[in-house]
C-alpha cells in the first residue's frame, strides 16, 4: 500500500471525522470543499483530487479497514509541525452543525492520542472552533 500524501492525510482526517457518525451531512462535505479551498495549507492542493480521496478513504472504512491503522497511516503522512492543524480541520467538520455526537467525541479523541497533541492545545483547537461556527439566532 502506498504512502498517502499530506494532503490526502488531511483530508482522511476530514472524512473520517465527518463519516465518524455514519451520515457525512451536506454541510460536512460542503465543509471540507471550504476549507481545501481556503486554508493556507492547501495552497498548492489540486482540487480536482478532492473527491477522488475521499472516495477513498471512505472505500478502506467501508471494507473494514482498521481506523486506528488509517489513523496511524495519516499521522505518518503528515508532518508533525501541522498536527495541530489536522486537529483542527478535523474539529472544522466536526462543529459545523454545532453539536459533537458521541461518535464524534470518540473519533476526535482517537485522532488527538495519533497526533499525541497535548490537553491545552487540542481544548483552544476546539473552543475556537465552537466560537467560529456560532450564530446570532
């Protein structure tokens, strides 16, 4: 099996954060186009890929895949100075529709022991995130 990219690490990260409840929600993929799109480290990503790996990514969760083995296959794949940052595109999917859901706290939890991010760093990860998808109705 071939080495992923950091770019499609990330974006593992994000699918399977948004499939974590087994409903990846119009507004999670909608998400995730946002933010390869607009997140500066996806600068040099070619978009025309985007579905393509989630595709697959979600074919090795669909064929029982071990996600701690996909998990640990991103974590490599990404450069540990932007482990913060997967956290945090992971938290982008997860608080787009403003409620974490059981399977979502565990996915997020299983995520930050692969990245090894410390308590402090992935709690203003997620508190941030909360703050930025809140409405005023």
């Amino acid at each position: 099996m071939r080495s992923l990219t950091a770019h499609e690490a990330l974006i593992y990260v994000m699918v399977i954060t948004s499939a974590s409840d087994r409903d990846m929600t119009d507004d999670e993929l909608a998400r995730i186009g946002l933010v390869t799109r607009s997140w500066p480290v996806f600068v040099d990503f070619d978009e025309g890929k985007l579905i393509a790996i989630a595709k697959d990514c979600q074919k090795l969760l669909h064929d029982g895949k071990s996600l701690d083995g996909i998990l640990e296959r991103a974590r490599k794949a990404i450069p540990e100075r932007l482990h913060d940052t997967a956290y945090a595109l992971a938290m982008e999917v997860a608080s787009v529709d403003l409620e974490m859901r059981m399977e979502e706290v565990r996915i997020m939890q299983r995520l930050r022991q692969h990245l090894t991010l410390d308590d402090e760093t992935a709690d203003a990860i997620e508190r941030a995130s909360k703050a930025r998808h809140r409405m005023l109705t």
